[in-house]
C-alpha cells in the first residue's frame, strides 16, 4: 500500500534521515521504534511532506507522490494524527470534524462519516460543540484520531500517540488500532512506548541515527536484548 | 448634549470605515503572518478607481464594486506573483511591500494626477437627516451601516460557515491544515483577495470625507497599524473594538484639545505596546 525506498531527508544542514526504507501493507499495523532523535518523527513527515526529502520514492499503491503537495498527497488517501495531537484549537470538536478533506472509499475498508466517528468515540458525541483547546489530553488524542479518520484514508500514520496518555487508555488505542487494520487500514505506527508498539503491531521497525537498525516480529524483539539494550535504552 | 451625540455618531462612522480598512490588514496577518505594508495602497487604488468610474458612469455604486475589484486584483499580483515567492521571510515582505506602496503612489500620480479630490456622494445621501433635532450627514450614517453590515457578516462567515472553520484551522496551524486535505496555497490567495478587497471598498466608502491625493495611503496605513496595535493582530474582534476605541480617541481628542491632535491616538497606543504588547484582543504569537 504504502511503500518507501531509501528516503534521505535533511533538515537544514543536518542529514537526519540516511537512506529509510519500508513497506505498509494492507490490513497490517507497522511500528517503527526508536529513541528521540533518531528521525522518526522526520520520517512521517517525509512521508507527508511537511520535509522534502532530498532522495529516495514514496509510492502509494504503486503511484509515485515523492515531492507532492501535503494536501495533495492527504487527498490521495494518507491521513496523519500527529505528535501532540495538533487539534484545531479554536474550532468546536464538530468543526475539527468538519473541515478535513473527504477521499472516495473502495468496497472493502470501512468507510467513515462524522456520525461513525462518533460511534467509535462516543466522548466526541457528549462535547461536539466544545472548543477543541479546552479537551483533556485523552480526548484531543481521540479527536486527532476522528480527524484522520473522517477523511476515510487507506493508510494511517500515527506518530506517538501514546504519548502523555494514562495507561487504561493507552489500551484502549491500541485496541481501536488493531481494529482499524482490520477493517483494511495500512497503519504506520511510530512510537517510544515499547509496550504499546508490541501488543498493536505485526511487524517492528528498530530506528537508529535516521537509519532502520532491525526488522523482526514483536516476538523477536521482545527475544533480542541486544537490539532493546542497544537501541531501545532498555 | 447634542454636542456629545453628533460627536459620537462621527466617531462610529470613522470607526466602520476603519474597521473596513484593518479587517482586511488582520485577517491576512492572521493566517499568514504577513504584514502587509502595501495595505494603503489598496485604498488609494481603491479610492482612485472609484473616482474614475464614477466620474464616467455617474453611479456611486458602479464605483463601490470596481474600487474593491481593482483593489482585489493588485491584492492578487501581490500575492500571486510576488509575496508567494518569499513565503515566510518577514525582512523581505516588508521591503517588497514598502516598496510596492512607492510604486503604486507614483502609478497612480502619473494616472490621476497630484491635485487633491474628494469622491462625489451618491444620490440621495447627500445632504443631512433630522434625528428628533440633531442634523447628522445622511452619508456618514450609511458609512455606519455598511460597516455594522460588513462586520455581521464577516463574524458570521468566520464562525458560522464551514468556509470560516477554514479559515481558522489555517490561522490555528496552517501544517496540519494542509495534513487534512486544505490547499492551503489557493486559500492565502483568496484570503489576500478579500482582504484587499475590503479595503479598496474602504477607500470608496471614504473618498467622499476622507479625500483622495498622495500620500493617503500611508496616514491609512498609519491608522491601520495603530488600530492594530491597540486591538490586536490577528482578531477580528480586535479589529473591530480597536476601530471604535481609535475613532473615538481621534474624534473627541480633535474636537476638545484641537493642539493636541496626533497625541490623542498615539499616547494610548504607545501605553498598550508598554503593557500589553499583543493588544487588547490579540492572540499571543
């Protein structure tokens, strides 16, 4: 589905991403795991195009959209929930559900409205007409979630969204993932929380210095203390 | 009494006509963050344009619509074709900016000559209305309206429409607004249209007390920067109440200490930049 080949990317004279290579298929949760700074953030936003990648294809289902417009490239079916949520602050819940852009739906992933976005995060439903600013953390985290999915994409790319959350509710997202691939999402599933990377993903990335440093299964990994030690600080 | 009423009533009409002027200077600051300095300009070109429609066409109405046009299309050159290429580079849209105000002053010198003009009032608004014994110019209360219209719907549009929830993610986080499918590019184009727009309809409404001639375009240009100062950039609110505070402080300040003319506005102004530097109503950048 989703398909990146020795992605480059610099951030002014700083070469963060060396050469990043990866695939998300379909109905398949894919987490990249790594420590802060070691570009994963700057991956996504390769991918997005919020960071021009200097090397390297991105290809969605076959198509080349290396160097599109971000809107362009949202349009095509790529919806982001960011790192620290990035809710429209000003905006009711309604509203921040109201704006994204909206991609036709092939038969078999589900297809999402406002109103199913508000089935699966009936909190959304009780404060549709509150400030988005004024949210909990927990419920920006749903609302960047709901964002993302009202523009029915083919692949998600979720970037720590464990980050700050109580461990209960850490559950419930990766619940609420696993499900989504399910349905016939591609997710890619950046994280720190080793955890979380583990129980929602079929497949982990290990990143180091803007590089993939270990591919395996989360069972693997859960096995490799060299690769937790080295990389993972554990 | 009455003295105080017509005083005030003064004041509201330069306050609209400000308020038409700034609104335009916030909203691109707003969603762009560029101060656009060449602002005035779109009055003068707005104000010179009307003039000659007007003056061919005898309707003061035909003058209203070209003078926004004309001042929507030198908006759109601006962005399009100049400020869009130094997206993000606050020295150089001051100087591109300031420069273009030069240029378009003596573009429109070699057009319309140097000679000071006041625009014509249209048909049926000249003249003054008897409000229960108070004599008030009927023109300076259809500024009034037009203005309170104006600012109703702008409210409307920026918190009732899809279009303005828009508008307000982009001024909000103009990345992710581009993450959620907005063109971004084309909505800073439209934004900068209307915005310039206005403000051409601002010299229009104007040009029959304000006048026309060289070098209008800066004393707007200074008003504008001081209504924002004190209302705050970024807030249509604080374009508004900014308005009303200046015209008023400008207004009353002429009309009971006549010597002390620009220290009524600029003394205040200089207060609120000591105290609150983002305005009355202005978000913290």
């Amino acid at each position: 589905m989703l398909e990146v080949t020795e992605l480059h990317t610099y951030y002014g004279f700083s070469h963060i991403l060396h050469g990043v290579s990866l695939t998300v298929n379909r109905e398949q949760v894919l987490a990249v795991l790594g420590r802060n700074g070691v570009g994963k953030t700057t991956l996504v936003h390769s991918i997005i195009s919020f960071a021009k990648p200097a090397g390297g294809r991105i290809k969605l289902e076959g198509h080349d959209i290396t160097g599109f417009p971000a809107h362009q490239i949202v349009r095509r079916g790529i919806a982001l929930v960011p790192q620290g949520r990035r809710v429209f602050r000003s905006l009711s819940v309604l509203e921040n559900l109201t704006i994204p852009f909206r991609c036709r739906t092939e038969g078999t992933s589900r297809s999402w409205d406002i109103e199913s976005a508000f089935d699966a995060f009936p909190t959304l439903r009780a404060r549709r007409d509150q400030r988005a600013g004024n949210l909990s953390g927990g419920e920006q985290q749903m609302l960047a979630m709901a964002r993302a999915l009202v523009s029915n994409p083919k692949v998600l790319l979720l970037d720590e969204p464990s980050e700050g959350l109580a461990p209960l509710i850490v559950r419930e997202l990766s619940d609420v993932i696993k499900e989504l691939a399910q349905q016939g999402m591609a997710v890619l599933l950046i994280e720190q929380n080793f955890n979380m990377a583990l129980r929602t993903a079929q497949r982990i990335l290990v990143m180091s210095r803007g590089q993939i440093v270990h591919r395996s299964s989360p069972q693997e990994l859960a096995e490799n203390q060299e690769i937790k030690a080295r990389y993972l600080g554990m | 009494m009455e003295f105080w009423i017509i005083q005030s009533l003064n004041a509201l009409s330069f306050a609209m006509l400000l308020f038409l002027l700034c609104a335009g200077l916030s909203l691109i600051f707003g969603l762009m963050n560029i101060l656009n300095l060449a602002h005035g300009s779109c009055y003068l070109v707005g104000a010179y344009t009307a003039l000659s429609v007007i003056a061919w066409s005898d309707n003061f109405f035909l003058g209203l619509v070209s003078g926004s046009v004309a001042a929507g299309a030198v908006g759109f050159v601006l962005q399009r074709f100049l400020l869009q290429r130094i997206y993000g580079r606050r020295l150089l849209q001051v100087l591109l900016t300031f420069g273009c105000m030069f240029i378009l002053g003596d573009l429109a010198i070699i057009i319309w000559g140097a000679d000071p003009t006041t625009l014509r009032k249209p048909e049926g608004l000249t003249g003054a209305v008897d409000l229960g014994g108070i004599i008030f110019p009927k023109y300076r209360l259809f500024v009034i309206a037009v203005g309170i219209t104006i600012g109703i719907a702008l409210w409307l549009f920026q918190e009732k429409t899809k279009w303005g929830a828009i508008l307000r993610a982009g001024v909000d986080d103009e990345q992710m607004a581009r993450a959620v499918g907005i063109n971004v590019p084309a909505l800073f184009t439209v934004v900068f249209i209307l915005g310039t727009a206005l403000t051409g309809l601002s010299g229009v409404l104007g040009g029959p007390f304000v006048g026309v001639y060289p070098g209008v375009d800066l004393e707007v240009l200074l008003l504008a920067v001081v209504v924002i100062i004190v209302g705050g950039l970024g807030s249509m609110k604080g374009a508004f109440f900014g308005s009303l505070i200046v015209a008023s402080l400008d207004n009353f300040g002429k009309a009971l200490f006549p010597e002390l003319a620009m220290f009524t506005i600029f003394a205040p102004m200089a207060i609120i930049l000591a105290v609150k530097p983002t305005g009355l109503w202005g978000r913290v950048l």
